[in-house]
C-alpha cells in the first residue's frame, strides 16, 4: 500500500508541466483518499506538500527516474487525463488519472491496477488540492 502512495506523489511529480491554463505553479497542499473496492481496508486520508511547477519542469526527467513511463496525456481545457505505466521491484502499476485544475484549486482521481501474486487490485485515490503560495 506505501508503495502505491509514493506511485501517486511521483505520479503528481511529472503532471503540472502538461496541466491546462487554470493551473497555477506554486506550493500545494494535496490531500488524498483512497479506498480498495471489495477489501475491508481503511486507509487514512494523507496530506501532503509539494512545490509544482509550471512547463518547464522536468516532467519527462521525473517520469524516468520514479521507474515510470507516460502511456497518454489529453488536455481537455483545465482538465488533464493521463495514463501511465510503472516497473518497479514490487511489480508492474497501471494508472489512469484525471485532474482538473481551477485557479487556487484543484481535484482529481487516479486509479492504480496492480497484479500483486497473481491476484489483480484496483486502488481509487480521490485528490484535493490547494494553492498555499510561491514554492519555498
């Protein structure tokens, strides 16, 4: 389950660089939910920080480095989907995505198919995120 919370913080990482015209660069604060159709598990929602930036970060150096590699990505006005696939020692990730950016604010969801000993999951995360100012 960490693993797949580190594959949405990477995954976010590579993204603002193709975001539309409402994205804004700057620090955000993210906070995620995240449930496991037909699992009896809980996940806490997780906040976090991260300095995005606007399209001349790295997103490509990103991707390579977090074992990751864009499949798709279609701008649709302030909304981005995306699909991307992960390698990494623990298995292969699958993640399609969107999120929609609106000035100070922004919201999405990403679903993670895993194949972990044989037996495919599907992870939905439900992402919020404010603008808090210039990164620091």
């Amino acid at each position: 389950m960490r693993a797949l919370l580190i594959a949405i913080c990477c995954l976010l990482a590579v993204l603002p660089a193709s975001a539309g015209p409402g994205f804004q660069a700057g620090e955000w604060e993210i906070t995620t939910s995240t449930a496991i159709p037909d699992m009896p598990v809980t996940v806490p929602p997780m906040t976090f920080r991260q300095c995005m930036l606007d399209e001349n970060s790295m997103a490509q150096q990103s991707s390579e480095n977090s074992g990751c590699r864009i499949l798709e990505q279609q701008k649709n006005g302030d909304t981005l989907n995306w699909k991307v696939s992960c390698e990494s020692e623990q298995g292969r990730a699958d993640i399609s995505g969107s999120l929609t950016w609106s000035g100070d604010s922004m919201q999405g969801t990403t679903a993670i198919t895993t194949d972990p000993g044989g037996q495919q999951m599907t992870v939905i995360t439900r992402m919020q995120g404010k603008r808090l100012g210039p990164c620091r």
